[in-house]
C-alpha cells in the first residue's frame, strides 16, 4: 500500500490517492471526518482553524460502502481557499497582482529560504504553502481508512501527550490503548494525566502571551500487532525504521525512540532485554517491554510504543532576527496568524503516521486483495505462532 499527498495550504484542496488497499474494507465517511476534526482540535491553535471544517469526499475506489481494491481517492477543500483565490490562482496574474501576499523574508526553522534556494522559488509563498502542516489533513484521513482495517483486525492505537513545553505529565501505571484513547479524548491537550492539563494550558497561554510557540513529546501506543511484521533480512525493511521515518516526515518533528528509548545508554542489558515466556492461552510473551515491542526491526507482539519530539513552531510572532531576499537587508521577522502549539493536534498525526506504517506492514506480510482473505490468514497465523 502506498499513498501520495497533493496541495497547498491556501490552495483550493488537498488531495490524497491510496493505492493497493484490499477490496472489502468498509469505508465511513463520518468515521474519516471525525478523524479530521480531532486534528483540527486542541488548545493553542491558531485562527485559521476557526475556518476550516475539515471533511472528505471520496471520488474514487470505494462503492455502496466498502473498498474496491482500486485506487481511492480522498479531497479535503480549503475553506480559507475563497479568500485567496487570485493569490493562489491557476492562472497567470499581473506583476502588480503577484506582489500581493509575496514572501521575500524567510522564517527561521521553517522551509522558507532553503525552499527558495533550491527551487529557485522568487516568492517564498511558493515554499511555505506546501511545506505546512495544512498537507497533514489528508495524511489523518489515509490513517482513518487504515485505521478502521486495522481495528477489523483487533489492532488498536492511540496516541497520547507527555509534554508540552516541558511541563510533564506523570504516568505511574502501564494504561491500555483503549484507556489511553478515552483520557486523552477527554482532555483539550490529549494528556492523559488529568492533574497536569491546567499547567498544560497554562504554559500554551502564557506562551501565546509571549509571542512564542512551544513543542512536545508525544507517545503513541499500538496494541495487539501481530508478531513478525517487518524483517531483519534487510536494512529498509525493518519495522522500527520506517515508523521512524515516517514520524519524522511530519512537520517539526524532530526525533524518535521506542521503548525506553535514549535512556538505554545509561542502562545495563540485563535492564533493557525484555525475558521471553510461554503460555498455552497467550503463546510467547515478555515479562516486560523496554524495547517497546521490537526486536530485530521486527513486532514481537507486545505493544509497540513510540515518543516522538515536536519542536515549537518556527511561525512566530515574537520576532527572530532573518534577511529579506530582495535587499539582503536584516530584519525582524513577524507573522499575523500563527498556533502557538499545535502537539495536541501533531499528536492526532504521530498516530496517524504509526497507523499507516502498520497497514502498510500488514498488508506486505499478509494477502492484500481481500479482505476478507486477509482477515481469515491473520486469525490462522495468530494461532500458528502460539504454538511455535
Ligand atoms: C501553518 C500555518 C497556519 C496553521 C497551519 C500550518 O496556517 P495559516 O498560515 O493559514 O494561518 O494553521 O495549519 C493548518 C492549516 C492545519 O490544518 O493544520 C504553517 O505555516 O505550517
């Protein structure tokens, strides 16, 4: 399975094709709008979300309710879109014209000058329009088709806040997906951790206040993965690796670990290794997941876990030092519309992302054409590797 996105984030729509899911999944479209809205959620988002309603329409690959097996396609229009229409036009416009809303002073941290650079870009708007978090909303809705197969297949994920801008929250206990989804969709600043969300928002606003923008760290936990996806017989086809790339492809993201993580480096083995058991109802299991259900690039069944950093958003309004491209001159940079945090939105989108890498992973293991073959072989296999 694969999928490429298309757009601008002021441009008329976002587009998505995903291609090489199997017939006969079911499709909702309120299932895949309600994904779209969780995005779109969050405290700390900025104005332009007081625009956009973001929801799907399906021009291709599913009929009376279910996948065809042939290429879907979903559209997101941009609402913003009627105010920017000469802006973003198709068309040629005069020179008067593209000096409106022309970008000649690049932000740092965003693509902005090295965009230009590369592309020879003369208006930095041609940069910023694609390289915004806009294209991460059909993203969340290839993860909302995948998501609902992967939940036919009892896969369940979750994604939940651990920091925002370096207030903690503090987990004593190992919560289950289903847990962490109900808290975290109860909570403006998907933080499981009720006691901390006030100090969350605090920070967010008086941030806000500031002029500046903070990040976050993010977890997201997958459950009942089979064991076995990915391999080790080759570098690129190893789990762990393209869950990673995959979390860093979103905007601002800034790196990865599972399990523990980086704190390995300050650990024994004999703390890090997670002791292999065997039962007859459960089959093969760990006594504990410190690798966060990997080993060899592969699933070993136990949940995966994966945290992830976003960095503030380099759209700011406290001004950071930059230079104009037409004169060279140094100046201040400002913005008229920007979030100040957007982690419990990004958070919808690391979840995204590690469903996606799933399905996809799925799909190479298992068949891919039906369905419903698909759901009898991942039964049978469950079964066959109890017993191994
Ligand atoms: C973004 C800037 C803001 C964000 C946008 C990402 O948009 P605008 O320039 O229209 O104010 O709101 O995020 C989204 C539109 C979204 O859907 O998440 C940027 O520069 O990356």
């Amino acid at each position: 399975m694969r999928f490429l996105t298309a757009g601008e984030s002021h441009g008329k729509e976002l587009t998505t094709i995903i291609d090489g899911l199997p017939a006969g999944i079911p499709i909702d479209v309120n299932e895949i709008n309600s994904e779209l809205k969780r995005r779109q959620g969050g405290h700390g988002r900025g104005g332009r979300m007081k625009i956009e309603t973001d929801t799907v329409e399906i021009t291709s690959g599913v009929r009376h309710g279910k996948t065809l097996g042939s290429p879907i396609t979903l559209i997101v229009k941009n609402d913003d879109f009627k105010n920017w229409q000469t802006v973003m036009g198709i068309e040629e416009v005069s020179d008067r014209e593209k000096k409106k809303r022309r970008v000649s002073k690049p932000r740092p941290g965003h693509a902005d000058l090295v965009g230009g650079i590369k592309y020879e870009h003369d208006d930095l708007r041609n940069v910023l329009e694609r390289s915004s978090a806009r294209e991460t909303t059909v993203r969340v809705a290839v993860a909302a088709v995948c998501k609902r197969m992967l939940a036919e297949l009892e896969i369940d994920i979750a994604g939940h806040v651990l920091e925002i801008g370096g207030v903690k929250a503090e987990i004593t206990e190992t919560l289950t997906v289903k847990e962490i989804r109900k808290r975290a969709e109860e909570s403006s600043v998907r933080c499981v951790d009720s006691k901390i969300e006030a100090a969350m928002k605090e920070k967010i606003d008086e941030t806000k206040k500031a002029g500046n923008t903070i990040g976050g760290i993010i977890e997201v936990v997958a459950e009942n993965v089979p064991v076995g996806l990915g391999s080790y017989t080759q570098w690129d086809a190893k789990l762990d690796g393209k869950i990673a790339q995959a979390i860093l492809s979103i905007n601002a993201f800034k790196g990865v670990e599972f399990g523990v993580g980086f704190k390995a480096s300050a650990l024994y083995g004999s703390e890090v290794m997670d002791e292999i058991v065997w039962s007859k109802e459960k089959g093969y299991y760990r006594m504990s997941n410190h690798l966060g259900g990997f080993e060899g690039g592969m699933t070993t069944g136990m949940p995966i876990v994966v945290r992830s950093v976003m960095k503030p958003i380099p759209t700011l309004y406290k001004p950071l030092m930059s230079v104009d491209i037409d004169t060279k001159e140094p100046f201040k940079a400002s913005v008229e519309r920007s979030d100040s945090s957007a982690v419990p939105a990004a958070c919808v989108i690391a979840e995204a992302m590690v469903t996606i890498e799933l399905a996809k992973a799925v799909l190479d293991k298992f068949e891919s054409d039906s369905f419903e073959q698909l759901k009898k072989e991942i039964k049978m296999y469950r079964n066959r590797v109890r017993e191994f």
